[in-house]
C-alpha cells in the first residue's frame, strides 16, 4: 500500500519560513514526479511545485516563484518544499503529490500578518 506522509506544517508569522517534508512509503518514487499542491479554505485545490524524475527539473507556480524550492532525496524516497518569506495568502492544506496518482492527507500551515 503506498503512502505519503506529509510532516512540517504549522503557525508562522509573515517574513518567517517552514520546512514541509513528505515521506513516501510502499513504492519507490525514484522514477516518478513529485509534488506540492495546496488548497485554501473555499478554494480548489492550486499547483505549487514540481520535482520531475527525468532531467531532475523543478517548476513553481509563479506565486510562490522565488520563495519556495522544492527537493528530493530519493535514497530516502522523500521530498521537501522549503517555503520562505511566508505570506498571509500562502495559508493553506498542502499535499503532497506523488507520480501523479498518490497523495498525502495534507499538513496545515497558517501564516499570521
């Protein structure tokens, strides 16, 4: 059964930064896509980064372009989303997103202006 577990949410001010992880388990994800996605109270759910298997590339909606970098480490089958310079407007549930297909159930982060 594959599972990612997301780990890293929390209460931050505005100007302050956080570290989301998310740990894959049940499959490796070495030769898959990785990703963030979050979804704000009364929103759909938004695109925020992407770590592709084949060239290793990372794409970032460009509202967080700049302030958050995603990575991986795929002897450990985890990826990261360093967030920095955290605004009121990125509170959200973030996923995490694995080959497309597997999410996480999603770790809450506020940040308070």
């Amino acid at each position: 059964q594959v599972q990612l577990v997301e780990s890293g949410g929390g209460l931050v001010q505005a100007g302050g930064s956080l570290r989301l992880s998310c740990a894959a388990s049940g499959r490796t994800f070495s030769n898959g896509d990785m990703s963030w996605y979050r979804q704000a109270p009364g929103k759909d759910r938004e695109f925020v980064a992407i770590s592709t298997w084949d060239r290793d590339s990372t794409y970032y909606a460009d509202s967080v372009k700049g302030r958050f970098t995603i990575s991986r480490d795929k002897a450990k089958n985890t990826v990261y989303l360093q967030m920095n310079s955290l605004k009121p407007e990125d509170t959200a549930i973030y996923y995490c997103n694995g080959g497309g297909k597997y999410w996480g159930q999603g770790t809450q982060v506020t940040v308070s202006s």
